[in-house]
C-alpha cells in the first residue's frame, strides 16, 4: 500500500506537485460524490445519528490523527442546516501500535529501516499520544500530538576496552487543523481539513567510556502544510466508522506526505467512546544530505472522552 516516491532528491517541483494534487484530487472526488449523494437524503437531521462531532482519534500523528465521537447534545430533531450551537470539547488520548519501515539516509549513505513494532516497542522509554477536538456549530479546530523517545545500547567488539554505544532517538510531530463540516445528514457527515504538521527528529550518539568526551547528534525540523477530509457514518445505535485522510508536504517541508485512518467507534457511556482503527502514514523528506523516506502502519486503539 502507498505511493509509489522518487529515489532522489533531484525531482522537479512540478513533477511533485502533481503526485501531491492527483492524491488531492482523489480526496476531493470521494469528498464530492459523498456530497452529492447525501444532498438527495429528504429526511431531517437527528442530532443522534447525524454522525460523530467531536473527539478525535488518528498517527502517529492526524492526526490522527482525527476520527472522531461526539455525544448528541440533545434529541430534538433540527435540520442539517441548524447545528448545534454550543461548544463542544473532546479529548483522544491513544496507542498507535506502529512498525516503520523505509529508508534512511545521511550524506549520501542510506540505510533500510525494517522495525516491527515489538522492536519499537522494546526499545521505548517513554511515550504521548492523544488528539483533542473543539466544535462550534459547524466550526472543527482538532490538534494530534504524538512523542516518542527511544533508546539502544550495544557493546562494541574491541577486545582492549569494553565500549558500549548508546544511541538516543525522538519523534515528535503536532497537527493543529481548522475544518468545516460541509455535510450534515442522518446517515453521513462530511468534513473539510487544512492545516500543518510539524516534524521534530532527533536522533544522538554517546561512547562510553569516551575518550574524546563527546556526543554525536543530529537533528531535523520541518513543518508540511496539509488538507484533508473526514467521512462518518452510523452503522447501527452505538457503532460508528469513520474515514479520515489527509495529504501534504509538496516540496514546501517534505517532498511528499499522506496518511488514512480507517476506525470503528463503540458508545460504551454517554461520554465515553472506544476507538479502534488502522493507521498507515507515508512520509518522504529530504533535506541536504538527509533522507527520511518511511511508511509507518500499525493497530490504533483510543478512548474518546467527552470533556463539554
């Protein structure tokens, strides 16, 4: 699964563009079928089943990260034209169950990176995922954070002194959108996403004992605009799916970026919502002598909490 990207840097902007707008063009048919297909639906909006508003769940990253649950904020029949008019907060913290495979490459020297998530997951000193999502009327503002610190030591196979080394590495990116929700019916919803996500890898190396006294580190920071669109549907009184997508980067921070998230959500209580899900997110930046090409996929599972 994904796109296929180039192998180099060396591609023309224009040549980048058009892998970005045709994936763009996809969402945007999808996004426009949905439209015009709910736009014959008669029957009046039912807050309860009009499709999930708030709360959000994504990746590792969109960002969820970003399918979300909202509770009805009463059982009134209104139209699709008449939202709700109050505010509306819900928080997603979350697991993202994610391997990461790909390319790595540092001044021409590149290196596979084929780790599953039990080598991830061996190797993780500490961790935070979790989406948070603000809804007014039929204004969306979700954020998806995601850190994750890891660290490896190995002894080093010189026979005159034992020297250990320990490697550090950290993942961090941040998604704040602003969406509208352009459909509102009984039986599908459909939301509008543009944003950025901010990228922070870092990665150092230490020798010990060292005789130099010294730590080898690196790091790389970038942010990639972004567009993305959000599908919801109910498949009985407590079971919801969601579709979410969302595409970026276009040579302005990386060279190319795009995720979807696929999620099943059960009511368990009138304010919690269990999520379970998909989430596959391709990423290729490059900046100088710095590679970064990687698919990073894995299991989702979060709690959907309605704060307000």
């Amino acid at each position: 699964m994904g796109i296929r990207l180039p192998n180099s840097s060396g591609g023309s902007a224009g040549a980048l563009w058009s892998r970005g707008a045709r994936t763009a063009l996809i969402l945007s048919i999808i996004f426009l079928n949905a439209v015009l297909s709910s736009a014959q639906e008669s029957e009046e909006c039912v807050p309860a089943h009009c499709g999930l508003n708030a709360g959000v769940i994504a990746e590792a990253g969109f960002a969820s990260p970003q399918a979300s649950a909202q509770m009805p904020a009463s059982t009134t029949p209104v139209s699709s034209s008449a939202p709700d008019s109050n505010w509306h907060f819900a928080a997603t913290p979350y697991l993202w169950f994610s391997g990461v495979h790909g390319t790595l490459g540092v001044r021409g020297f590149d290196a596979s990176i084929h780790a599953g998530f039990g080598d991830v997951f061996s190797n993780l000193d500490i961790g935070l995922m979790a989406v948070s999502e603000v809804r007014y009327k039929r204004l969306l503002l979700p954020v998806d954070l995601m850190w994750i610190k890891l660290s490896d030591d190995k002894a080093l196979p010189i026979q005159v002194v034992a020297i250990t080394a320990k490697a550090k590495v950290q993942n961090f990116f941040l998604s704040p959108e602003v969406g509208y929700r352009l459909v509102e019916r009984q039986r599908l919803s459909v939301d509008a996403f543009t944003g950025f996500r901010y990228w922070h890898l870092g990665a150092s190396l230490r020798f010990e004992p060292s005789l130099l006294g010294r730590t080898f580190s690196t790091s790389q920071n970038w942010a990639d605009p972004l567009l993305g669109a959000r599908f919801q549907t109910p498949l009985g009184q407590k079971l919801r799916f969601t579709l979410f997508g969302d595409v970026g980067g276009f040579g302005a921070g990386s060279q190319l970026e795009w995720q979807v998230v696929p999620l099943l959500g059960y009511q368990v209580h009138k304010k919690i919502t269990l999520q379970t899900g998909y989430r596959y997110l391709s990423l290729d930046y490059r900046n100088g002598g710095f590679k970064y090409d990687v698919r990073m996929s894995g299991l989702l599972l979060g709690t959907t909490i309605q704060l307000k």
